[in-house]
C-alpha cells in the first residue's frame, strides 16, 4: 500500500508501463526460468545473457530516478520486475559465481541501485519470502524435475510466458 498511484492518470502513460511491464516479463522473467530449467550449460549461458540485456535496458530506463521512468516511488513496471531481481541470487547458488548480475554498464550499475531502493522499502521487503525456504522451493526448476507449466513449457524450447494451459497442463 501507499498512496501514490502505481500507475500514471493519462491513458497514454498508463499504456506505455503495461508494455514496458509486459517487456520486463519477456525480457526478465521468463528468462529466469530459461538459466534454471534448460540443463543444457550453453542455453543456460544464453538464458543469462539475454537476461542481463534485459537487466541492462531497464536499468537505462531508469531515467535518473530511483524508479522506472524516473518516477520517486515505484510503479507498475517496477513491481512487475522486483519478484524475479529479487531473486536472481539463486543463479550463484544453483549455476555459480559467473552468473552473478554484473555491474559493468551503467545501465546495470542504475539496475543495482533500483533493487537497493526497492529492498529498503519495507512494504517491498515484508513480500520476500525467507531465502532458505525459497531455495529450497526453486531447486526443482535448478536441476529440472520441476514439474509446472512454465517448467514444462521452458523444457519444451519456449520461453516461460508461452506455456499453453492444455500442452503444459501437468
């Protein structure tokens, strides 16, 4: 909660964040899943990389504020993308040190920064869940006997967004 609209009054600004929500989804989420489901060492790598682009864009889309589109508190886009950056650090636990996120661009330095803020948001950090119990959870996807939808879908050669409710039904 708060009171500060997560999403802007003017239609045209409300429209531009559910695309930008919805290319954070492509470009971040999904290939979450993509670095821990494919056991393939090569597609993992390539789930990272794409990811870190991903990363590296929104980052730059920071606008110099410490939200998205430089916005004081975060909105639709940055709620969107939070879940999944918070919890990257499984790609170390589970794929090792080089799947850190790095901070070699300014893009990825500013990407650092905004989950800083988030994290220090106490609404924000009261939704994470506690690391141990979530690794725990996770590690079906990490050595792919994970058996959902999206898992499905991601052994399948699709991305996590395009799992098919009848294809992938478990």
């Amino acid at each position: 909660g708060g009171d500060t609209p997560i999403m802007p009054s003017c239609p045209y600004e409300r429209a531009k964040m559910r695309v930008a929500a919805d290319v954070v989804n492509k470009k971040v989420c999904s290939k979450y899943y993509h670095v821990l489901v494919r056991q393939d060492p090569a597609e993992q790598r390539e789930g990272f990389e794409a990811l870190v682009a991903g990363l590296d864009e929104f980052g730059s889309e920071l606008a110099g504020g410490p939200f998205y589109g430089g916005r004081d508190s975060p909105g639709l886009v940055d709620y969107a993308l939070f879940p999944w950056a918070h919890r990257l650090p499984v790609f170390v636990h589970y794929r090792g040190d080089e799947y850190s996120i790095p901070r070699n661009t300014p893009g990825l330095r500013a990407y650092h920064a905004w989950l800083d803020e988030m994290h220090a948001l106490p609404r924000v950090k009261k939704t994470c869940p506690p690391w141990d119990d979530y690794l725990s959870h996770i590690g079906r996807y990490a050595d792919g006997s994970a058996r959902s939808k999206v898992a499905n879908a991601v052994r399948d050669g699709r991305d996590a967004h395009q799992y098919d409710d009848a294809k992938d039904d478990t």
